[in-house]
C-alpha cells in the first residue's frame, strides 16, 4: 500500500520533466494517488504532452490562477475526473523580465503588482478554489525559494517568494478549522524552464556548490518532489504554516 494510496491531488506547473511538479506527479501517482495536472494557455499543449511521459494516464484541466471566472469554474472541472482533493501542489511563478536582473530600483508598480499577482496571492486563491472539493480537510504543498535574504538580479520575484510565505502562513491559520494543512518546500536551484528566466541563475549553483553541507544536484529535483510527496501524506498530521528546506542545508549556512 502506497503512501498516498486512495488519495487524490492537483498538481499545477507541470511543463517539462526536469520540473519539480512533474516529480510530485510521478511519485505521487507511483504511491498510489489519482492525479489531475492543470495548466493554460500556450502552456497547455506542452502540459499534455508532458503529462504522456508519468506512469499512468492523467487528465489536464485548463486552469489560468488570476482568472476568477476560471477559478469558479474549477471545481466543476475537476469533477468530471475525481470526487474531491486531498491535495493541491502549487507549482506556479512569474515575474516579467523588468522586474528581474537587477532592475529593483526602477521596476514599475505594473511589473511588481504581476509578480505578486501570480506568484503570491494566486496561492490564497488557489486554496480557495480548491476548497469545495476538500470538505474532509487535505494539505496545500507550495514550491518556494528561500526569501529570507536578497538575492543577486532575483529582484522582486525575491519579493514575491516573501508574500508567498507570508500568504502560506495565513492560509493555514485560516483554513485550519477544516483541516486543511498548507506548507512550502523550500527547495534549493533546479535547473528548470522557470530558471532559465533567470538571469545570473549560475550564482544560485555557485553558492550552493559551496554551502550546502549534503551537496546539491541542480539537476536532481527528486528530494524536493519527495517532501512534496511526503507532506500529501498523513505523516504530517499537525504541520502546517511551515516552510521545509530542501536545499542540502545550504539555508542554514553563513557566507
């Protein structure tokens, strides 16, 4: 019997198989869980495609995160494949290029105010969506990058990262009376499509290569999908508002 045997989970974020949410859908479904992926927009022919490459079949909704109508129409969509959640994986960031690469100081509110948007307040909104299709509780697993320094030419998705952790810890105060649990893993640099946008992405595996006490694997996104996985399960009954640094310890390093 699988570790998430019986349970059901919507994974987002999903676009190639070096994606950390591509993991948590393999492991997931290899410990006996119903996957559903979403993706939108050009995104979502890649998703599918993408989707082939997992263990089992799995269906893909259309799901755009700033989208309200698309939020309220997302348990519906949901329902023509599962009968309720026990887990969502948030998977989801995006900063225009003005606002990274050591432009801080003179990025417009426009730019910051999409970097929140999507990679920030879409995690409140994304819970609550979900919500009609949790009625006997389940956990909210969110991707995060560590906030708690500034980095080079990471710039306001840095900030970002800040609000997401803010918004996981009020999230979990404010749906825990339904037995909702919402935690982030904090992993370490994965080389994904999502770093790729970043610029000087190299310094990130410069400082882990130096930092982290177990080492790093930039290209290893296991460790990280397995706490995902791992926080699915019913072996964190009382965990929630809390941020899981997967990253070879390099967070508890100085300079």
């Amino acid at each position: 019997m699988g570790l998430l045997e019986g349970k059901s989970l919507l994974i987002t974020g999903v676009l190639t198989d070096a994606s950390i949410a591509f993991h948590v859908a393999r492991l997931a479904q290899q410990e006996g869980a119903t996957v559903v992926l979403s993706s939108f927009g050009r995104a979502l022919p890649l998703t599918k495609r993408i989707a082939s490459r997992l263990p089992k079949p799995v269906p893909v909704v259309e799901l755009d995160v700033t989208d309200t109508e698309a939020l309220a129409a997302l348990p519906a969509a949901l329902r023509e494949h599962v009968d309720h959640l026990d887990g969502v994986l948030h998977a989801i960031g995006f900063a225009p290029e003005a606002a990274l690469g050591g432009n801080f100081l003179n990025t417009e509110w426009p730019d910051v105010a999409t970097a929140v948007h999507v990679s920030a307040f879409s995690l409140k909104s994304l819970a609550m969506a979900c919500l009609p299709m949790m009625e006997g509780g389940g956990s909210v697993v969110g991707l995060d990058f560590d906030a708690t320094v500034a980095w080079p030419k990471y710039d306001w998705m840095g900030v970002a990262k800040a609000a997401f952790e803010s918004t996981a810890r009020y999230v979990a105060r404010d749906l825990g009376g339904q037995g909702i649990r919402v935690n982030l893993v904090a992993a370490g640099p994965i080389r994904t499509i999502a770093a790729s946008h970043i610029p000087g992405f190299e310094q990130f595996e410069d400082v882990w290569a130096t930092r982290a006490p177990l080492g790093w694997d930039v290209n290893d996104p296991e460790p990280a999908a397995r706490a995902c996985v791992a926080l699915f399960s019913d072996w964190f009954p009382a965990t929630t508002g809390e941020i899981i640094h997967v990253d070879g310890g390099a967070h508890s390093q100085g300079a």
